[in-house]
C-alpha cells in the first residue's frame, strides 16, 4: 500500500511538472513574441507586460518554491506541519532577499535598477508562497497524496529557472558587450 501511494505521489508531482512547464514554455522565447493589440487590429486595454517584468514575477515564485523545497527537507515533518506558515515563510523571504539581491546587482552597473521590477519580484513570490500555502494546507488528503511535497517544489522550481536563467546569460552577455565598447 505504503510503495502505491509512493507511486501515485511521484505521478501526481510528474503531473504538476508538466503542468508547470507547459506554461512557462512560452516565456523560453518571450522576446520573439510580438503580437500587440495593433497586430490583431484592436485598441490596447492595458499596457502590455515586458518580458523583463514576466522574469521578475517567475523569479520571485522559483526562489519561494526552491526555498520550500530546501526546508521541506532540512525541516522533519512534524516541525513542518506543526508550524503550517513555515515553508510558506521560507520561500516568500528568499523571493524578497532575491529582489533585493538583483536590484542591488543592478545598481553596481550590471543593469537597470528600478522599484518596479522589485515589486514583480515578490508579487511572483507571493504567488509562490500561495501556492505552497495551499499545497501544505491539507497535506495527506487525496488518493496517494504523501506529506512530504520536496519533489513537487523542486521540479516547479527548476522548471521556472529556465527562463530565468536565459535572461540572466542575456544580461551577461550585454553587460560584457558594454564593458568591451567602453575600453
């Protein structure tokens, strides 16, 4: 029974995996897509989102949910779900400390330091610690369901640092392109 639910907890994260990845694919290539309101001959309702700001908030929500999984496993279960805000807490404070991380780099030249890609920054963590809020709210329940979720936080996240990942080599990339230029 124990090696089932096992199973089905490893097919439920796969699942979640796929899930993940099959929204964050489009953001790969987010700078070859172009299509404005204009293009489909319609006036704009909003301003559309930069793919700077679309990185921010997937980067706010990969640090919270590798944060989580790095506690779910540094944690033992019973800390866990006797402290239930405690995972979430985790991954929000590595989403600000990762704002505030990049900003600074920013403003050492690296890049464009602004307010607003901070507040991406942990609106994507909000949305990250969320998630894990809601995933440890009733952990257990549901057929082959286990109580430990490090699996399940790890490969979302890793799944989002792709795009971000691409974006910081991009960055790099100009900013060494810069420094070439300057000499």
């Amino acid at each position: 029974m124990a090696a089932c639910r096992r199973r089905a907890a490893l097919a439920l994260q796969a699942a979640a995996f796929s899930i993940v990845l099959a929204f964050a694919a489009p953001y790969l290539h987010a700078e070859s897509i172009h299509i404005t309101a204009a293009d489909l001959g319609l006036e704009p309702i909003v301003a559309p989102l930069r793919t700077d700001t679309v990185l921010h908030g997937i980067a706010g929500a990969m640090a919270a949910l590798l944060a989580a999984s790095a506690g779910a496993s540094l944690y033992p279960q019973a800390t866990v779900e006797r402290y239930p805000l405690l995972l979430p807490s985790l991954g929000l404070s590595a989403a600000v400390a990762a704002g505030i991380a990049k900003e600074t780099l920013d403003s050492t030249g690296f890049g464009d330091p602004q307010w607003g890609d901070l507040i991406h920054t942990l609106i994507g963590g909000l949305a990250g610690a969320g998630f894990i809020a809601l995933i440890e709210r009733n952990p257990g329940r549901g057929p082959g369901v286990g109580t430990n979720h490090t699996g399940l936080y790890a490969g979302i996240g890793v799944t989002l640092s792709v795009p971000i990942a691409a974006g910081m080599l991009q960055e790099v990339g100009i900013f060494l392109a810069k420094r070439r230029l300057k000499k």
